[in-house]
C-alpha cells in the first residue's frame, strides 16, 4: 500500500508539472528599420504584462509566461517571415505579439501564421487591407485600421481650416492605406489634394521629392512615413528649403526621435494617433512610469492590451493552444463581464479561472469589432515649444 502510495503522489506530481508547462509568447516587432526608435517601449509594455501575470501565479495552474524577441525589420518581409518562423518551429511559441507593420503582419498571416494555425495580435499593424485577409480566424489588432485614422485626420485638418494638402507616403502597404484613407476622407469634406506621391524609405536626397510636392502647392503636406526614415528625410528637405510652413503626421511619425532632432523648428506640426483619455491610459502611465517605460511613446498601450488580451483568452480557453484560445479572444475583450484595466491582470485571471465573464478595457479602451480589430480612439497631437502636447481625443 505504502509503495501504492509512493507511486500515486509521484504520478500527481508530474501530472501537476505537465499543466504548468512554461508559456512562450513571441514578440516580433521592427527592432531594426524605419520605426526602430518606436518599438523598444512597445516591447516593454508586453514584457510589463507577462511581468504582471507571472507575479499573480494565477496562469493556467501556475504556468509561467516567457518572451522570446524577435526582429521584422518593417519592411523586409523575407526577414519578417523567417522570424516567424523560426518563433514558431524554433521556440513554439504558442502565439505572436506582432508583427508591427503592414506589410510584415501580411506577410506573416499569410505564409507563416495561417499554414501554423498561430495567433497573431498585432498592436501597430493598421493597413485596411488586413481587414479583408484570409485569417481562419487566427489575426486580431488593437490598433484601429487607417481607414478610421483617415477620417480622424481629415477632420482634424478641417477643423484647423486647412483646405488643400499635398500627401508624401512611403510606398509601401502601410504608406498607400494612410494616404488612400486621408485623401478620401478628405475630399468628402470638401478638401483637395494637390498631390499624393510615394517617397522610398532609405535614401539620402528627397529634393526631386519634396520639388514635386512643392510645385503642387496646399495650406499642408501630409507625411504617411516613418520618424526613423524617409519620413523624417521629407522633413528635412521640407524644412530646408521652406516648402511648406504646416506638417500633418498620422500615427507612423509620432516618433520621439523626430521631435528631439528638429525640435522647435517643427512647431506647428500636428496630426493623430491612436490613444484615449480613459482610467485605463492613465493607470498604465502610472504603471510604466513606475516601471521605467515610456508609456506616452506610440502604440505602448495597444501593445499592453494585445499582450493581455492573448493571456486571458488562454486562460479563458483553459489551453495555450491557438485552436483552442482563438475563439476566446473576442469573448474576453468585450460585455458582458467585470471591467478590467491595467494593474488588474490577476483579479481578471482569477475570475476567469472560476468560470465568471470578463470586459477587457485596458489601457486602450479596447472594443473588438469583426473581423477582430478595434473599433478606434483616437488623440490630436501638436508640437510646441519642441515638445509634442495632446490637444484632445476624438
């Protein structure tokens, strides 16, 4: 009986260390490229929440969560692939925070994710022509496709009585929606677009650029680019040669790299990108603060809120499986249920370990919408005095 014993307990044992398998989820983003500057605290906002989780001791019968990093470049998609796929075959992980960009996130969905069943949530991948790809229900965004960024945008220059834009975007999947989006948005308003040109990221002269544009005229240009890039070139060549007095940047220019080398020369300069001024934003201010992150940096919060939302959908699922937690992530981001925002990670898994109903708010406010992206808030920026100040949410 005793040896009976002995072997049970041993049995229990392994059975109780076979549930709390380590997690590794995989955070690919642009660490190197046009946006480098914008990821590190992206990533860190993810790490926050895997922190955060770890600590309550509370994932899927005491498992622990691990991070594996992994580098898309933004614009190579070749690189962006080869990372996934090594996440995946190489690491099994069992989910992806990612890819960053439009065109990587295509990429990925499309060869690596889908043909893996692997879920994808991406935080900063905003092109519209995500919404209409083939996902088997495997990608979802907490960042609100361009489409909806454009109408922001549109308004906001209206409203500041601009009449006539030109658009300088980088040609690429994220550049053309931005672009595509502001100029219909736009003229639905009534406003013209003198021009709308693709600029190449990588190059070290944008005058021939920046002529073109400038023949064309308007009260602002427009640059859907990068702040690490050729967007941050067009600017430069803006300002040297006095081509336009107003800049309007969406969501990719927001980059502190960009404010801290022009300074006060781009006062004046606004534009949008995503952000909300509810209890959640400001909790993970607090928190990233505390943590030594930069939490007003772009996308930190949608990023807090992917990782959080790919957590507790597994733990809602009871599995870190993708064909188990995919359809849960839905279920935990919106009603019915207990609102949850940041810092309130162990409350949500507990409930969520005891059969109850969760509302993901987090930082974001986020609300998915079909087909698994988010329904979109946004905050109106203005450069003065060389440092950015948000003017209001819309």
């Amino acid at each position: 009986m005793k040896k009976f014993l002995l072997v049970s307990a041993s049995l229990l044992v392994l059975a109780t260390a076979a549930k709390a398998e380590d997690v590794k989820i995989g955070i690919e983003m642009g660490f190197t490229g046009p946006i480098e500057t914008l990821t590190p605290p992206m990533a860190q906002a993810a790490e926050l929440v895997i922190k955060e989780v770890n600590d309550s001791g509370l994932f899927l019968d005491g498992a622990k969560v691990t991070a594996v990093r992994a580098d898309e470049t933004c614009i190579d998609a070749g690189a962006a692939t080869a990372a996934a796929e090594r996440l995946i075959t190489g690491d099994k992980v069992a989910g992806i925070i990612g890819p960053s960009c439009s065109g990587a996130a295509t990429a990925v969905l499309t060869n690596v994710a889908v043909p893996n069943g692997i879920v994808l949530i991406s935080p900063s991948a905003t092109s519209p022509a995500l919404s209409t790809l083939e996902d088997k229900g495997l990608f979802f965004r907490t960042a609100p496709s361009d489409a909806r960024e454009g109408e922001v945008l549109a308004q906001i220059m209206r409203d500041r009585g601009i009449k006539s834009v030109a658009i300088s975007y980088t040609n690429n999947d994220y550049g053309k929606g931005v672009a595509s989006s502001v100029q219909t948005a736009f003229e639905k308003l009534g406003g013209k677009v003198t021009l709308s040109a693709p600029h190449e990221d990588g190059k070290g002269d944008y005058s021939a650029e920046v002529g073109s544009l400038a023949s064309a005229g308007g009260d602002a240009l427009v640059i859907a680019g990068y702040a690490d890039q050729g967007g941050a070139g067009i600017v430069q060549t803006v300002l040297d040669t006095g081509a336009f007095s107003k800049f309007a940047f969406p969501n990719g220019m927001w980059g502190a790299s960009l404010v801290k080398r022009f300074g006060t020369q781009l006062d004046g300069a606004f534009g949008n990108l995503p952000g909300t001024d509810s209890p959640g934003a400001a909790k993970l201010m607090e928190m990233t603060e505390k943590a030594g992150i930069a939490g007003s940096a772009t996308f930190v919060p949608e990023t807090y809120d992917a990782t959080a939302l790919m957590l507790l959908a597994m733990q809602a699922a009871k599995s870190s499986a993708s064909a188990d937690y995919k359809s849960k992530i839905m279920d935990v981001a919106n009603a019915p249920g207990e609102k949850i925002y940041p810092g309130e990670l162990a409350k949500a898994l507990q409930i969520l370990k005891d059969g109850g109903d969760i509302d993901y708010v987090g930082a974001s406010a986020v609300e998915l919408i079909e087909p698994g992206e988010s329904a979109g808030a946004f905050r109106e920026q203005e450069i003065e005095g060389g440092a950015v100040k948000t003017v209001k949410f819309h």
